[in-house]
C-alpha cells in the first residue's frame, strides 16, 4: 500500500485533500498539492498562511492527538483514503528556508511559508468506489439492496 | 514548609497531573512552562553533539552572556519556542528548590528528559546565517544582534538605571549581574553603526525573521524623563526602517512605560508596530515590593495609564505587559496562597484587557545574580491555571497578539497559545 501511496503522490495530476477540525469540532476541507512522502514514510505538506484555519487546526490536531483525513484522487481515478497525526511543525531552520525560497521562486507576491506539516500515517486504504462495494460486501454481506440478488428468471423478468 | 529537591515531587501535582486537569491548555505549553520554571542540565554526550555553526550558543544581551558551546533554548516538535537556562553537568552548579530536566543524546536526537524517561526530541535554534561576520567596524555580529527562531533581537542598553540607584533593581532582574559581569567585553550601549551592518546583513537571509524587536533597560535621563531612552529607540528603527519599503513593518518594543506625548513619537515617527512596557506583577503593594525603581520613578498606576495610551495609540492587541508569573509568591510579602493569587491577578489582567491591553506571561525562574535568587518558584499547576486564564481573558476581549505570539517572541506560554485561535473564523 505504501508503494501505491507513493505513486499516487508522485502522480502531478493527483488531487490531494486534507480534512481537519478544531476546537469547535467544524470540518474543514482543502488542497494541498505540495503534499509529498518524507524518508520515514509520513505525509509532508506546506501551510503557506499563519493565519489559515488548516493551520490552526493542525495546531490543535498535533497538541491533542486528533486525526486528520486524507484523500488522493490520482488521474487514472484510483483514489486513497489516509488516516494520520500531525507530529510536526517545523517552523524555521534549513529546510524551512529552503521551502520558503523554493515558495517565493514559484509563486512572488505575497507568498509565505507557515509551517512545513508532518503527517505520521496511521492507517491507508483503497478509496476507489468498487474497492469500497467489495469491502463492504466482504465485511457486511447482507447490508444492501435485496434486488441484487433476485434470480431474474424466477421473479419472470 | 520548607521543601528540597528530594521532596517537591510528593507536594506539587507533576506535569502528567496538570495536563490531565488542564484539557484546554496545550501539553507542550505545559511542558514548555515547566522547563522555563525548573531549566535543563545538558548531559557531556548531548553537549559534544552540539554543533555550534548549527545549533545557536552564541548569545549577548542584557540578561544573559554565552558564549560557550551551550545553547540558550530549544524548539519542540509544535513549533514552540522554550527559551530557559540550561546548563552543564557540573556537580557545584547553582542548586535549585526543583531539580532540572535533563537534556541527553539518544539515537542521534536531542531529547528532554525527567527523571530518566525520555519526552519529547527537541531541535535546536538554528545559529543565524550572520553570526560568523564582522561589522565594518570589525565586530562580531553575534555580539550586536540575536536571532530567536523568527525573530531579530537588539539590546539597546544593556544594563538600565534602576540597578544603578542603590537597591532600586527589580528584584527578579539579572540586567544589573549581567553588566557586571561582562563590563570588560560590552558597552553599556552597543554601536548602532554595528547594530544597522548586523540587522542588514541579517535581512539577506530569507525566511528567517518575521519581526524586529528591541529591548532596553530604562534609562531616566532626557529632556524630559526617558527622553533619551525614546530617542535611542526611534533613532535605532528608522536606521532598521529605511531598508524596508513598507512604512509599518512587524516589529516590538520591551521598555519602560512612556508618556502619551512619547508613545506618540515612537508610533508616527517609525516603523513600530507593538509596544510592551512590563509592569511584572500585578498588585500595587507587590509591584512597589519587587520593582522598587519602577514604583519610585513612575508607579503603579500611573504606568498602567500609561498602557491604556499605548493601547489608544498602537491599538488593542498591539500593547502588552509582560508578567513575570510567580514571582508574587516570593516571600516574606508576597501571596501564600495561590488560589488567591490567581483571583487577584486574573481580576487586574481583565481590567487591563478591557483597556485594549493583553498580558505576556513570563515565568520566575531563579537565577544568581538576582535579588530573589534564593526564592521558591511557583507550582506548575498555577502557572499553567494563570496562563489558561489570561487564554480566556485574550479571547473574551478579542486580544490577539501578533506582534507577541510563538514565532514573534516565543517566551510567553499564554500568547503561544494564540495560534490555536487568532486569524478569526471557527
């Protein structure tokens, strides 16, 4: 799976979303297309503005051990469902320096650099719709539609 | 009663206590307020994997001179800043009523320590790109200028004139110690031609700062009093102003209460943003006790009027007070009990946040060299209560504290936890 991940990461056409709350518990959805794997296999992403609800919900994620979702939609259409804790924000040194700069060069104007977030990955699953219908039929075979498995012939259809 | 280093533990609730009964206030906040109040003895393996062209060790201002291969603060995995005394292994060194957590070297990471269990991997304040050039007057850079994590840091003058009117110091204050101790290698004021090559060599590397800040010890003298404190200040930010192009750049203050006539000065006539004149502690009779010199040259009340102007001028949120938090239990007059402690002190914080002007909390940690050096710091459990209060207090009256949060200061657990909250929306 963590191969899969990788790949679909590495894909530039993926879109890649990250799902948070905070302390008054309200979802909160964005893109994070700088998301990438670091050396340790966790998710890596910026948050480019101190003030944004992501960040502040980060914040609040990483000090109380809260989840944060994720979903990959890679080009193709095979998709991944990610469940992590934040574990860091590095929020000066080299590396900050060197996304920040790297940040400047691609976009000028007001861009900044927050924080480089990191994600420690706690569970990833296949997302796609048929993996999603095969699991649940696996784990919950009689929940569904009891049409399904009608014998056509004998209800005369 | 008292109680030694053996003992503290059984009359005090621990930092796994006070997280536990503290759900809103942040652990590494907590834990962050317990390393300021107890510091850290870094053991002889985590000191030889120092690397001081990394790892910042170089340090002169007015409270603190290093230059030895120990650094003056670290960074948790959140971001958060813990700038506290750390020290070596040395079986003489200056005893604590509460032993010091341990900083060792394991599995090529810094990690804090207590009691032989490992915490929490710490980082160090990465040394700044300036610090191993000269000024065109041929001065080492780190001597003139000091970089916290986010932020550039210029000591003005470096001793104040509290220290030098007899007993008038702050009691806490290392400022006087400090000066005379390093009185050989300092001027009282460092060259501002120096300061100006530092900052603008120092702005060159991108990334790094988010603010400037100054700080100096007060100085009475001028035209009217404080004058020249005022006009040391305005003359430094419009040096530091004209590389910007920006007419107001996030910048700070720390320096005595000023008049309304001055505070308008230093707001029209540079590039200032926030303000901070520390009242320290917040009781009269108190404040008269522990800062002798403040209460004989300005007093109480007139320098808490003196921040409701800064907070008319500056804006709300703009202008603090930074409290030097437990030092109102140091005896024999101060609070023996800190539950009402707490209701005082919280009751005189609202006061001044309903006047547009939040609190900086800072801890009372024990050092030699100070008046109070021989005094018991307060528990981890009160300090933590008067930080989720002033939390509370910040949010009530909408306070936020930009110029002063975990990435432009980085010493205050209350405003560093304002980055769970300030920037609006849920």
């Amino acid at each position: 799976m963590k191969e899969k991940l990788r790949a679909l990461l590495e894909d530039p056409r993926c879109v890649k979303a990250l799902a948070t709350v905070g302390e008054a518990g309200a979802p909160h959805v964005v893109y994070k297309d700088s998301m990438r794997l670091d050396a340790d296999g966790n998710l890596e992403f910026y948050e480019m503005v101190e003030t944004s609800q992501t960040g502040r919900n980060l914040v609040h994620c990483l000090w109380y051990g809260k989840e944060v979702a994720v979903n990959l939609l890679g080009s193709g259409g095979e998709s991944l469902q990610i469940k992590g804790v934040p574990v860091r924000a590095v929020v000066c040194g080299d590396a900050f320096e060197a996304a920040y700069v790297k940040l400047r060069e691609r976009y000028g104007g007001d861009a900044d650099l927050s924080a480089i977030w990191t994600v420690e990955v706690r569970e990833v699953r296949g997302n796609g719709l048929a993996h999603r219908l095969a699991r649940q039929r696996e784990r919950f075979p009689l929940i569904g539609h009891i049409d399904r498995f009608v014998d056509r012939e004998r209800i005369g259809e | 009663m008292a109680q030694g280093q053996s003992d503290w533990r059984a009359w005090e609730p621990g930092l796994a206590e006070v997280v536990k009964r503290h759900p809103k206030v942040s652990p590494f906040v907590i834990l962050k307020t317990d390393v300021q109040r107890r510091g850290a003895v870094l053991t002889e393996r985590a000191r030889r994997a120092i690397r001081p062209e990394k790892d910042s060790t170089l340090y002169r201002g007015i409270n603190l001179e290093s230059n030895a291969d120990i650094p003056w603060g670290f960074l948790l995995r959140d971001g958060t800043s813990v700038l506290c005394t750390i020290e070596a292994e040395d079986p003489d060194r200056f005893e604590r009523t509460r032993e010091p957590y341990t900083i060792d070297y394991v599995d090529g990471k810094h990690v804090l320590a207590d009691e032989g269990k490992a915490l929490e991997a710490i980082t160090w304040i990465p040394t700044p790109a300036y610090t191993w050039k000269k000024t065109r007057k041929g001065t080492p850079m780190w001597q003139v200028l000091i970089a916290r994590p986010q932020r550039m840091d210029i000591n003005l003058y470096q001793t104040c004139d509290f220290w030098k009117d007899g007993g008038m110091g702050c009691r806490f204050c290392v400022a006087g110690a400090t000066m005379k101790a390093t009185k050989h290698d300092k001027a009282e004021i460092p060259d501002l031609d120096d300061i100006e090559d530092a900052v603008r060599e120092a702005l060159k590397q991108p990334g790094r700062y988010r603010s400037v800040f100054l700080c100096s010890g007060t100085i009475l003298t001028g035209a009217e009093p404080q004058d020249d404190e005022v006009n040391l200040y305005i003359e430094m930010l419009q040096r530091v102003g004209k590389y910007f192009t920006e007419r107001k750049v996030m910048s700070q203050i720390v320096a005595t209460a000023f008049t309304e006539k001055q505070l308008r000065r230093l707001h029209d006539e540079t590039m200032l943003c926030g303000y901070t004149a520390d009242l320290e502690v917040l009781d009269e009779e108190l404040f008269s006790w522990i800062c002798p010199g403040k209460a004989k040259h300005i007093g109480y009340r007139e320098w808490r009027e003196r921040l409701y102007r800064a907070a008319d001028i500056f804006g709300p949120g703009r202008v603090s007070s930074g409290v030097v938090s437990g030092v109102e239990m140091a005896q024999p007059h101060g609070f023996s009990d800190e539950d009402e402690a707490l209701r005082v002190y919280l009751a005189e914080a609202e006061n001044l946040a309903r006047h547009g002007v939040s609190i900086s909390q800072q801890i009372f940690h024990v050092e030699p060299g100070s008046v109070f050096f021989r005094q018991r710091t307060a528990t981890l459990e009160y300090l933590t209560a008067f930080a989720e209060g002033l939390d509370a207090l910040s949010r009530k009256y909408g306070l936020t504290c930009h110029c002063d949060d975990y990435l432009t200061c980085g010493n205050h657990p209350n405003t560093d936890m304002a980055r769970a909250w300030q920037g609006g929306g849920r």
